[in-house]
C-alpha cells in the first residue's frame, strides 16, 4: 500500500465519465443507508473496490490497513452471504473481527438493542456492522454508539453494500451506470434491496424500472423516480439489466398473491422473457434465490447470469467501505 | 372567600363575550363577569390582571392516558393532572386502558380518589365499553356511569365488532353517555407502524393507511343513525373520516370527533428528518400525508370537527429508546397543546380566538355534559388564564409529565397558558410568563 496516494491500491481507471470532482472520503461516519451518499462518494466507493479487487487475485489475500482495528459483526438475522462476505473483508484487511451471533446472545434473555451495543461497545471497538429486522435500527444505534456504523441490511429499509455491490457489478459490465435500462422484479414491498438499489441507480443516471403485482409495490414509489409496471414484458424489454428480487416466502401470510405457481406465471423470469432484453443482458440476484418461484433454473444458471460474480464483488465492495469509513489514504498517513 | 379578575380580555364564546371583562369568583363559582366591577366587601383577593392575558373558560382535555392504575413508571393522576394544569388545562378524561382496564365502579373510584388527593386538574374516568376492553361482552356500563364514568371507550383499539357497538350505543343512551371510539379496522392496520405513504415506503416501515380509520368512522357514524346513539370519534387523522363525520352530521345522526394537534401539525415527513426513525413521531393514529393535514385544520376551521384533545400518552424513555417498529405507539400532549393551537390555527387566522375555545373548552364539556366551558354566573370558576403572545421554547426534560416523549423538543411557538384556576383555586402559575404570578 501506498502512503502517498489518495488512490491507495494504485490507480484503476474509473470506468465513469464523470462531471463532478471526484470525492476522496466519505463525508458521513456512519454507512446507514444509500440515502445519505452523494453521487461521487458513491463512484468514490465503486472506485476503491476496484482497487481492492486485486488483492483477491494476490496469492497472499491480505493487506495491513485496518491492523490493531476491531469490528464487530452484529447479526440479528440469519445471514450467509452477507456476514462472510463482511468477515472476509474484514480479514482480507486485517481488522480483528468478532461475531456475534444472535442465538448465543443476552437478547434472548431480554436485553435490548441499545444495551447489547453499548456492552460490546465497552470493548472499544471501532466499527459495528449490523444485519437486523427492524428498519431503523442502524439509525438508533448511530445515535447511542461512538463505533462507526454500518449497515448490513435493516428491516425493509436499506441494505446498501448489496446495491454497492450490485452498482460495481454493473459498472464492470456496462462501463457506466448513467442511461442503462435496469428492471427490478420480485417482492418490491419487503425488500430493502430495492429500496437501495433504487437510490443508487437513480442518483447515477440509470432508467429503473420496478415490476410486481400491486400488491407487492411500495405505495408513492414512484416519487423516487422509477416506472412501476405491472407487466413483465414491460420491465425487460431491451433492459440492459435485470434484477431479480427474492419472494420472501416468510412473510407472505399476507395472502399478497394466491400462489406460488401463479406467481411464477405471471411474473417469473423465463428464457422467453429475458430474450425480450438486450442481447448483452445481464441477470442479477441478491440470494438467497427460490428457484422456480421468481426465476426460473435456466436463467439463474445461464450465460447470461452474474449472480456468484457478484457474491465475489461483495467483498471487494465491503473492503472498500470498511478502509474509507476507517478514514481512508488521510488515515493511513496520520498512523 | 372571593376573588376579583380585574382589567383582563375575557374570551367566553358560551355567552358571546370578548372583550375586557373583570370576572368575581365566590365559593368556588363564577358570580358575576361585567365591566368595571367594584371591589366587593369582605374578604377578597382583588388580581390585577396583566395586559396580554386573557381568561377564558377552563381548558378540557377529553382524551389522555393517566397510566395509572398499573403503569405508574410512565404516568401517575398526581403527576398527569400535575402536567393538565401547567399546560392550561381544569379538567382532563382519562381513558381506561390502564391495568387493570377500567371496567368496574372499584377503578373508577381508586381513579377518582387519587384525583382527589392530587387536588389538581378535575378527572373524568372513561370507563371501558367490553369487559377487559376484550371486545366480547359489554362492561357494567350502569355501575361505571353510576361511580362516575362521563364515557365508555375501549380506546386503544376499536369497538370490536359492529355488534358491541351497536348494544354499547343502544345501552350508554339510558345514561346520555357517549361512546368514544378508536377506530381502526384491525386487518387492515395489520401490524402497520406508519402512515401507508410514500415516507413508510422509502423508510421500509409496515404502513398503516388511513382507510383502515375511515372504514371504522363509517361504521361508527352508520350505527350513530341506526341507534341514535352518541358516538364520538377520538383522535380523528384521516381526510376520509372527517368526509364521514359530516356525512353524519348532515343527516342530523349524534357525531361527534376530535383532533390531536399532532395530526394538524405534523406529517409523516417527520419519520424521515429531522430525526430519521424518531420513536417520538410514533403514534396511532399515524402522523398522516399533506393532504390529511389540511384537511384537519379546514375541519377545525369549518367546524365539522369539534373538538381538540391531545391524546396525552407518556412512554418512559426506555420504552421509547428501541427499534421504531418496537416502540410502543403514542407521544405526550397536554404540555404543548396550548402554544400549537395558538402558533399553527389562531396566530396564523386558521380560527379565531373564540373557536379555539370552543375546541378546547365548551364543546368537550358539552360532550361529556360536565360542568365547565362557560363563565356564566353559577358557573363552576374553572378558569384558564392564556398568554396568546408569550413565547415558549418546548424542553423535553422540563416537561412537568412523568414521561418526555415529544415530538416537538426544541420548538419555539407562541401562546402558552399563564395560570389554571380550579374551582376557584389557583393551581398553576406559569413562572416564564409575565404577570402569571399575580394569581398565586
């Protein structure tokens, strides 16, 4: 690592064009939601994980930024995907990491949110990344921790390393993310995917379009800037991206569509309806994916398929949000 | 014992009066309010009354939370009808969801008793309409109206059924009672948090729509002109209802409702900033759209809504310093009440001074056909002293309430109530307020 550098992992050529300065830190402590990035903190974000991309390609995958910093990962929900791939970027830049897991927890004897961070907060550490169910709750703890918060997906409010991840992915094989077509299909309602996806595309220029039964759509969403369709034909056609979100078969008590076959049917991702896309389409999942419900076999497995490069650009994206949070090429000068 | 307001504005819409009136109490009971009114004999406190205050009936507030029997850690009589009276109000009715509810003549009177004791603000139980406020079977509404009960309401949730409500209107007539209900259709509230809206949308927070209360009114006011009954709707936020509420009213049916004034100065715009998540802009009712807005205060202008209660409901701050969607529902309301009612609907010309205390004083004592909202001889001298003018700047932690969980910490409005007058007896005087100490 270079000590000198604003770009500490040598240059990579950002693949945007882009009008603004670009931004060298983030100007916010916390990573709480998409929300709050502007659009060059968000390119400064897409930027440094390219440079740490290559580190995943060193024969010896660790660098010493965050050496002596601890992070603890926070998970009150089930989580594959995103806990190891925050505990391998963690790793991959040497903090000491500590997970807590929510069965081997105090919350089960009932102790509070608040009460669980400040007791692993007394253990000074640096940074907290926090999966849980309620929206809001990176926020209330923002205001009560003096660790650096991240959020690793509240409720059915954000979730915004995934659409970092998502946006690298895009970017990677789009060159650019201002002007491309992006469909979002699936349960709009309950996912905080959608909700970060959406600001982050439109704050970069994309077209998004989001598509589900009516059900299924966040009312007034379309103040957000996006075109909700009904019509899956729609959503794809000559799309240069299309996201697929996960039904969340575990809140579907209620009765927002009659079945799953239906479901399928009407709104499932089909070979058929992928050709209606761009030729170079590219088909997205955050996972976990139900197949046969909102995407059929062939597609989540086709040529066209990015799903398990986005789980590896998952770390490269969180690295990058761990070091700039850590306060970036000024911190690393100061140390 | 006697006591002579002398050189104030009187403002008493009850009898056509405003303007500068001296007013002479005696024995606890308005004798005479007339112009220039000479210092009577005997034993006589004569209150020189500072310009810029003005007295007006005692302020009512027909819908708060005491929290006590039961949940004395958020509130208890003493120290509610401690912060009714430092917000301006004589008398408060308090609702009977406390634990145990209040369903029998033993609560109502332990209720009574602690108010009483306190010897502050007046308390006028609100006794359940079901049983446990369980919706099943109709609570012993004779005993409670007998021991002191001015209504029933299940408040908290609805009436359960269409017919509970129905028996529970058909049966409270004997007594004149009203039933005030919270109405919310419980599917379709479903386990919402916030106003189903484009802010509950962006912020991942369950919706709570507005046609879920709408519904309910329109049961409600359907069974007002079905049973002739009285039917009163509590903390009114959605512009369907108030479409309801004077639907009723038009076909002569007994409806009456009222507003918080949360719900005509807040909107669901408050979940995303200043504070994003702010347990304290959770309530239920939720904190409504724009369009919800105005339609409130046009109801309070036109007088299709008929009354404003605060909906008064302390949270210790441990049960508010949680996730929002864990957050139990409701903010403390009889501190700010005065200073938003003045500084959003009268200041700005939204009403008038005297349709400010319509809804505020004489149509709650109308109501809950309770003594007060007038300053005629024989009157009880339940006196609220108002300083329209006096800026206040609301401060959480000086909030006389048990519990601080308001909204609108840090605020600067204008109006504030200078001193409260309880049968004759003065019980607050507000020390940040000039020439409020003239009537200790």
């Amino acid at each position: 690592m270079t000590k000198s550098s604003s770009s500490p992992m040598g240059s990579n050529a950002a693949l945007d064009t882009r009008p603004e300065p670009p931004a060298t830190r983030l100007k916010h402590r916390h990573l709480l939601g998409i929300a709050d990035l502007t659009p060059e903190e968000i390119v400064l974000i897409l930027d440094t994980a390219e440079a740490m991309q290559e580190i995943a390609h060193r024969p010896i995958k660790k660098v010493p930024t965050l050496r002596g910093r601890t992070v603890v990962n926070l998970f009150f929900e089930p989580s594959t995907r995103t806990r190891t791939s925050f505990e391998v970027a963690e790793k991959r830049l040497s903090a000491d990491t500590l997970n807590v897991a929510i069965a081997t927890s105090s919350v089960v004897k009932g102790e509070t949110l608040v009460d669980t961070a400040l007791n692993l907060e007394a253990m000074s550490p640096d940074m907290i990344v926090l999966r849980h169910s309620s929206s809001g709750a990176c926020h209330l703890l923002s205001r009560v921790c003096r660790s650096k918060i991240i959020n690793a997906g509240d409720g059915m409010h954000e979730h915004p390393t995934q659409a970092l991840l998502d946006a690298f992915t895009i970017r990677r094989h789009k060159g650019r993310l201002s002007g491309i077509k992006v469909a979002i299909l699936g349960d709009l309602l309950h996912s905080r995917v959608l909700r970060s996806n959406v600001l982050l595309l439109t704050k970069l220029g994309a077209e998004v379009w989001v598509c589900g039964p009516p059900t299924l759509v966040p009312p007034g969403i379309e103040r957000l800037g996006v075109k909700v369709t009904h019509v899956v034909e729609d959503a794809v056609r000559d799309a240069d991206v299309i996201m697929m979100l996960r039904i969340q078969l575990e809140r579907m008590q209620g009765a927002f569509f009659p079945s799953l076959r239906e479901y399928f049917n009407v709104f499932g991702m089909t070979e058929d309806r992928v050709s209606l896309a761009r030729p170079d389409v590219i088909i997205m999942h955050p996972g976990p994916m139900n197949r046969g419900v909102e995407i059929a076999s062939e597609v989540a497995d086709g040529p066209y398929s990015v799903i398990l490069e986005q789980v590896a650009n998952g770390v490269a994206v969180r690295m990058a949000v761990l070091y700039l949070l850590a306060g970036g090429a000024e911190n690393e000068t100061a140390a | 014992m006697k006591r002579l307001l002398k050189g104030g504005r009187v403002v008493d819409p009850a009898n056509g009066i405003d303007g500068a009136y001296d007013v002479l109490i005696e024995d606890g009971k308005i004798a005479r309010v007339e112009r220039n009114l000479p210092v009577p004999g005997g034993d006589v406190q004569v209150v020189e009354v500072a310009s810029g205050l003005v007295l007006c009936p005692g302020l009512i507030d027909m819908h708060v939370h005491l929290r006590e029997p039961g949940q004395e850690h958020k509130e208890t009589i003493a120290t509610g009808t401690k912060s009714a009276v430092a917000g301006g109000f004589t008398a408060v009715a308090c609702m009977p969801n406390t634990s145990p509810v209040n369903d029998s003549a033993a609560t109502t009177e332990l209720i009574l008793k602690k108010a009483a004791e306190a010897g502050l603000a007046r308390v006028y139980p609100i006794g359940a309409v079901s049983r446990g406020s369980n919706g099943e079977y109709l609570a012993d509404i004779a005993e409670l109206h007998a021991a002191g009960c001015a209504a029933i309401s299940d408040d908290g949730r609805p009436v359960a059924t269409a017919l509970l409500m129905r028996r529970a209107l058909e049966y409270a007539s004997m007594f004149d009672m009203p039933v005030i209900d919270h109405c919310e259709d419980p599917s379709l509230k479903g386990d919402g948090v916030a106003h189903e809206g484009f802010h509950a949308s962006v912020l991942g927070l369950r919706g709570l729509p507005g046609a879920a209360e709408t519904i309910m009114v329109q049961r409600d006011v359907t069974l007002a002109g079905f049973t002739g009954g009285r039917v009163h709707i509590a903390h009114m936020s959605a512009r369907g209802s108030l479409r309801a509420v004077r639907d009723g009213k038009a076909q002569g049916f007994n409806v009456t409702c009222e507003v918080a004034p949360h719900h005509f100065v807040l909107t669901d715009e408050a979940l995303a900033a200043p504070i994003q998540f702010d347990t304290n802009c959770k309530m239920n009712p939720p904190l409504r759209e724009q369009a919800d807005v105005d339609a409130m205060l046009e109801g309070l202008a036109d007088g299709s809504i008929d009354v404003i209660a605060t909906d008064h409901a302390p949270h210790s701050a441990d049960e508010k310093t949680v996730e929002f969607d864990r957050a139990p529902f409701g903010i403390v309301g009889l501190e700010t009440c005065v200073p938003l009612v003045f500084d959003r609907l009268v200041h700005p010309g939204r009403i008038t001074f005297a349709r400010a205390i319509e809804l505020l004083s004489v149509n709650p004592a109308r109501i809950l056909r309770r003594p007060g909202g007038s300053l005629a001889a024989g009157a009880v001298a339940d006196i609220t002293v108002l300083a329209p003018d006096a800026s206040v700047t609301v401060v959480p932690g000086k909030l006389v309430s048990k519990s601080k969980n308001t909204p609108f910490g840090g605020w600067t409005l204008r109006g504030a109530a200078a001193a409260t007058i309880v049968g004759g007896r003065t019980v607050f005087t507000n020390p940040d307020v000039a020439g409020a100490s003239a009537f200790a």
